[in-house]
C-alpha cells in the first residue's frame, strides 16, 4: 500500500510540473496584467512538485522500514470507523 502511495505522490508531482508550464502558457496573452496573473498561477503550482516528491521519499522509505503492515491496521481501523459512522447516519435519517 505504502509503495503504491510513493507512486501516486510522484505521479501528482511530475504531473503538478506539466500543470504548472500548462497554466503559464495557455494564460499568457498580450497585455502584460494578464502575462503577470499567468506567471503567479504558474510559479504558485510550481511550489507542489517538492511537497509530493518529499511525501513518495517518505513512504517509499516507511514502506522500506516495513510499515506497511502497520497502515495496513490502521486502514482497516479506519474503514470500520467510518462504517459505524454511516451505519449511525442512516440510523438518524
């Protein structure tokens, strides 16, 4: 579970890049207000790519250390707490 995370997490970071060069280009145009909103959108997605390389870093190395096990727990822990929930929910309407 953990590795198919660091996977995603990569995945979002390259994909934030090619957001980030789509969103300065296709908002560029002639007058220079607009150039400058394009710039911020672009260099402001610009900021993700390190937070989700980071965050696969880390679960490829916790999934490394062998704690996958332990979120898989906690993923099962979860999944039955939001089945009470919902279960409580319905029960209400």
């Amino acid at each position: 579970m953990l590795d198919k995370l660091g996977y995603l997490t990569a995945g979002l970071g390259f994909t934030s890049i090619a957001a980030s060069v789509a969103a300065w280009y296709t908002e560029k145009s002639e007058d220079e207000e607009e150039n400058a909103h394009a710039e911020r959108t672009g260099i402001f997605i610009g900021l993700w790519p390190q937070t989700f390389f980071a965050l696969s870093l880390v679960l490829f190395k916790l999934k490394e250390m062998g704690h996958d096990k332990d979120v898989e727990r906690l993923v099962k822990r979860l999944e039955k707490s939001a089945g009470e929930i919902n279960k409580k929910a319905k029960d209400l309407k």
